[in-house]
C-alpha cells in the first residue's frame, strides 16, 4: 500500500491492517536484537563460551546475522563492568527504531493505548544510553532484557504487553479475501459493495496484461467502507473510495494533471459532484514533488445506483495505467486533445492501450507506415496530415483495437502487424476515393456546360428564342466554381501527399471545363437562324462531349473503387475509358464535317466563324477527355499491379 499518500489523505484506518504487520515483524526483530545483546553479555562475561549461534533466528526475524557475529564473537568487558562491542551503537538504534514501529501501530488502532505505551518508551530510552556508543553498563543492560516486578518498568516488560496488544489488534482486523480484495473487519453488509467493486475491476483487468497494479484493500471504518486502489506503479497514483449510507466519496491522487483530468470524465455519465484539481507537494512524490488531488460525491440514492457507480468505478481504474505514457506515443501521430479522445473511446469501449503499448507503441505505427506508405507519409509525419484528421483518429483506434485483440486471444504478434499495415493501406485508399469523388464532382460540372449548350443548339433547330447570354454567365460561373474545387483539391492532395496521377486527371477534366466554357461563350455568339447542314455536326460534337463527361465520371467511381479488389470495377473503369476515346472520336469526325460543309459551302463571315470556333472548342474538349481516359486507365492499371 501506498503509505505516505494514503496517510496525507487522512485515510490512515487504511494503513491499520499493513502496520499491525510491520509492527508484528518489528515485535520478532527486537526480540531476536534483545537476545543479541544478552550473547554479547555472556561473551564477554565468559570468552570460552562458544560464539555466536543465532544466525537461523536472525533470518527468520529478517535481519542480516554477518554484523551481529562480529558484534558478538568480538564482545570484551571494558573498565567499570562495561560491555564493549563493535557495532553496538547500531545494535542499540534498531532496538529503538523497531519499538516505534511497535508503538506506532498500537497507537493507530487505539490511539489512547498507543499514547500510554509511547509514554513508557520515552522513560525508558531516557534512562539508558543504549544506541549512543559501543559500550554500554552490563546492569542497564540486565535492566533492560529483564522482566521488573512491582511497579518498575522495562524494555522487555513493554515489549511483552504491545506484543499483547498487537496480538488483539490483529484478531479484530483479521484479512479475509473478498473476489479478490484483502478486506480486514468488515460487517456483513459491506460484503456486496466490496464484490461489485471487484466485480468491475475484474471485467477489465485482463487489459493491463503483464503491468503490475489494481491491488486492492477494504476496511470499516465507522460508518464507512473505505476500499482503497493503489492503480499503477507511481507513488501518488491512488484512489479511496468511501461507501457512505447515502452517497459515495472517491478522493483521487495523480502526479499528471491531464490523466486526472480524463479520470473525471470517465464519469460524465453519472450525477458526480466533482472538487476542483488541487495541486499539492510531497518531497519524493511526482515530478519536483507535485502532486493532483480531486475529490468527487456521488449521491447513491438506492442500492442499483451505488453499485452501478461502483462497478464503474472498478472498470476503469486499468484504463489508468500507463495513461500518460500511451498519450506521449498517440501525440507523435495526431494532436493531444485527439490523442486523450483516442484514450477515451478506447476507455469506453473497453479496449485499452496497454496492448499497444506491449505490441511497440509507436515502433508499431512507425513500422506500418514503413511497410504500407513509405511514399505517401513521411519521416516523422503525423498521421492527420497525412491521412486527415477524422481518418487519423479512427486508424489508431484501429490500431488499438487490433493490438488488444492479438494478445487477448494469443495470436502472432507478426499477424497484427500485418492487420495494422492493411487497415493504413484501406484508409489511405479512402483518401484517394475522396479525391476521386472531387474528380466526379467536376465531370458532373462539366456535364451542366455540355447540357446547356445541347439545349441552346436544340432551341437553334426548332428556330425558338434561345437565351445566349444567360448560358455564357451560367457556364462561366460554373467554370469559376470547377476552378476552386480544382485548387482545393490540389491543396489536399499536396497535404495527403496522395498519387499525383490524381492531380493530373483534376488538371484534365479543369481544362475540359475550361474548353466546354469556352464553347458556351461561342455557342452564345451564334447567329438566329444556322443552317441545319451546320447544326446537325454540331450537336452531334455536343453530344459526343457529353458522352466523355458522363463515362468520365463513371471512370473515376470505378476507379475510386478498385483498390478493394474489385475486378468488375476495374472493368466497368477500362469501358469507361474506351467510351471516352470513341466520344474522342466521334467528336473528331464530327469537327471535320462542320470544317468540310463550311469550306464547301456559301455562308457568312459571322456563320462560319462563329460555327468553326464552336467546333474546333467542344473537339478539344473531347481532346481533354481522351486524355483524361488515357490517365485514368494508367491509375486502375497502376493499382491492379500494386
């Protein structure tokens, strides 16, 4: 038990059932320190007697018999009937140092008994110079191993009536094991709140694996159980929890401020009425001494409710150990507040992170990097930037999750790696299915300009009013927004450090909207009235694009798609691409039909200018999107090969 901390909580009925202990082996060390030094006596009294034989009976008190051999084979009588011995001003200070051991358990189980026995004690150091040198009076040794009679007192007579004492304090708190909790006298009552306890505790204690820790002790004290959890390894790493009639109190101790901090939110759930984070000091306790202390109420209003508390309680004290150590290796990856969101979804699905750590940490995630994207993340990279923040966060829960499984059921630790790096390789994937969801988004852009012209030409060959003007805006506002798509997703596909054939195709089908736009600014300037030997090859082009626009869009979802694996994908991505070379074609053919009836024709400079531009403007938007095909293949063939 954590003594020191337990104490500056004013919990010290905790410590009873542990002092009673020392006390008890502080009782059997003086006793065979007495016997030493009565040997010393009768050595030096009588040198022929034989030489020290008590080396068994100092090992079973736990003291080392190497000096008291020397103390005793070496004893003389000095001048005045004095005992000379090397070591006895030690000998003499252990003495000393074992009786307030003794006293001191005494006085924390009855302190007015322990305030009676101190007195004594005080008496009779005062009376002795034993522990002060390495010689002492034979008589104030006589004195003090004898037992007095009357009212005369004595070191060996105390020894006797706190061994007594120590006895019956032992009787009453008498340990029992309670599902695991070393309980002393507790009441029939407490057993359930001491089980539920246990019983949460257990339900997760397997998720600290080989970590030492979640020792727990509970006592009665008055009219309150307390049952205390020394959690990890760290001194001031403690939680008291205080069963009361109506409520119950749970005082909690961390050397790190922010894990105390995620303690308390662990409870959100519950009505708790928490104290603000007091920052304490103790020399030998955190870093320069320091030390958090919160305390929190939880009104137990029926019995459901306090157990529920409880076995809340006990589940999530293993989530602790380490807390602090997994938050450093999860910030190298994503920021603090999303590395303790991690923690925290870890704590509540009851995952944990000591697997992780047990697995490498972050040798774990840096190795999965190494393996799976060596060229999309790198060198100390954080994973949110590489992979976006949202993506980040749910690959380490992965990664958690995967590492808790693998040394829950025993599996290979090489069978973990290898789920780790494929679950990196699916949401780097996700990345790219994201950028190509940019890329449809610009067909479909593309798709309104072509429609719009479509329309514009249908309106021309039934001879009704048509709005020009209104096309040339509408495209132009269209091109300005596929512009800024375009820019963002350069952005994004810089900071994925994604594949830059995926910046190619959103340069191609930018610059088939750039064209498309350019041909509904034309397609505005057209005369009234455009004979049908003209028309009919232009809307065959404009048809021809809108065919390119839309197996463009169909491409890119196939495409987004086969690094799953998916064979019919990466077909339905090559006829998609073969589509978009016959639009190619079909738009060539019909370009140079219009060209042909132009220049074998009789019309005016604004018809054939104005028609000729059109022409050659959506030609080259098919252009675009053959080569936009050509890439697009490129990619599916890239990926099936990876």
């Amino acid at each position: 038990m954590k003594s020191e901390i337990i104490e500056r909580l004013g919990q010290t009925d905790m410590l009873l059932p542990s002092l009673i202990g020392e006390g008890l082996a502080a009782n059997d060390r003086v006793k065979a320190r007495l016997s030493i030094l009565q040997a010393a006596c009768g050595r030096a009294s009588d040198p022929q007697r034989r030489q020290f034989a008590m080396a068994e009976e100092c090992r079973a008190a736990g003291i080392d018999p190497m000096p008291l051999k020397t103390l005793v084979n070496d004893a003389t009588l000095a001048v005045g009937e004095r005992l000379a011995a090397p070591g006895l001003a030690r000998l003499g200070a252990a003495i000393w140092d074992d009786m307030a051991a003794i006293v001191r358990a005494v006085k924390a189980g009855d302190a007015a008994l322990g305030d009676g026995a101190l007195e004594r004690l005080v008496a009779i150091k005062a009376g002795t110079a034993l522990g002060s040198s390495d010689t002492l009076e034979i008589a104030q040794i006589a004195k003090l191993t004898g037992v007095s009679d009357g009212d005369g007192d004595s070191l060996h007579r105390l020894i006797m009536d706190l061994h007594k004492d120590l006895n019956r304090l032992a009787a009453s708190h008498a340990e029992e094991v309670i599902a695991g909790a070393h309980a002393y006298g507790l009441r029939p009552q407490d057993r359930a709140a001491v089980e539920t306890f246990m019983r949460g505790l257990e339900a997760t204690r397997k998720l600290k694996f080989n970590h030492p820790g979640l020792a727990t002790t509970a006592t009665r004290t008055g009219e309150r159980l307390i049952i205390q959890n020394d959690i990890g390894e760290t001194d001031a790493h403690v939680v008291v929890i205080a069963v009361e009639p109506d409520a119950v109190i749970v005082t909690y101790t961390d050397v790190h401020l922010a894990r105390a901090k995620f303690f308390t939110g662990l409870f959100r759930n519950f009505s708790m009425q928490w104290s603000g984070l007091e920052r304490k000091s103790a020399a030998g306790l955190g870093d320069d001494g320091v030390f958090y202390l919160v305390s929190g109420r939880y009104p137990a209003v029926d019995g459901e409710g306090r157990d529920s508390f409880l076995e809340a309680i006990g589940a999530s004290l293993v989530f602790l150990i380490d807390w602090n150590k997994a938050r450093k290796v999860l910030r190298e990856w994503v920021a603090n507040a999303d590395a303790i969101r991690i923690l925290d979804w870890s704590a509540r699905h009851r995952v944990g992170h000591r697997g992780f750590l047990e697995l490498g940490g972050a040798e774990l995630v840096a190795s999965a990097v190494h393996h799976a994207a060596p060229s999309r993340i790198g060198f100390a990279e954080r994973l949110d930037y590489a992979l976006g923040r949202d993506a980040a966060i749910d690959f380490l829960k992965t990664v958690l999750r995967i590492s808790t499984e693998a040394l829950s059921l025993g599996s290979s630790v090489r069978l973990a790696r290898e789920r780790i790096e494929a679950a990196l390789v699916g949401h780097l994937q996700r990345v790219e299915a994201t950028l190509f969801a940019v890329v449809i988004r610009q067909a479909g852009l593309a798709r309104e300009i072509a429609v719009g012209i479509a329309d514009l030409l249908g309106e021309r060959e039934r001879q009704a009013a048509a709005d020009g003007a209104a096309l040339a805006a509408r495209a132009r506002r269209i091109e300005e927004k596929a512009d800024r798509i375009a820019i963002e997703a350069r952005s994004e596909i810089q900071r994925f450090n994604a594949d830059r054939g995926i910046e190619r195709l959103v340069n191609e089908i930018e610059d088939a909207i750039d064209e498309l736009e350019q041909a509904a600014f034309v397609a505005s300037l057209l005369p009234k009235e455009v004979a049908p030997r003209l028309l009919d090859p232009l809307v065959e082009l404009c048809g021809a694009a809108i065919s390119g626009v839309e197996a463009a869009a169909t491409g890119a979802a196939a495409a987004a798609e086969v690094p799953e694996g998916h064979r019919v994908d990466s077909e339905a991505a090559h006829t998609a691409v073969g589509q978009m070379i016959e639009a190619e074609h079909r738009g060539d053919a019909a370009e140079r039909l219009v060209t042909t009836n132009i220049l074998s024709g009789e019309f005016d400079l604004k018809t054939a200018l104005s028609v000729l531009d059109l022409a050659h403007t959506l030609e080259r938007a098919t252009d675009r999107l053959a080569m936009f095909g050509h890439l697009l293949r490129e990619h599916v063939l890239a990926d099936l090969s990876a």
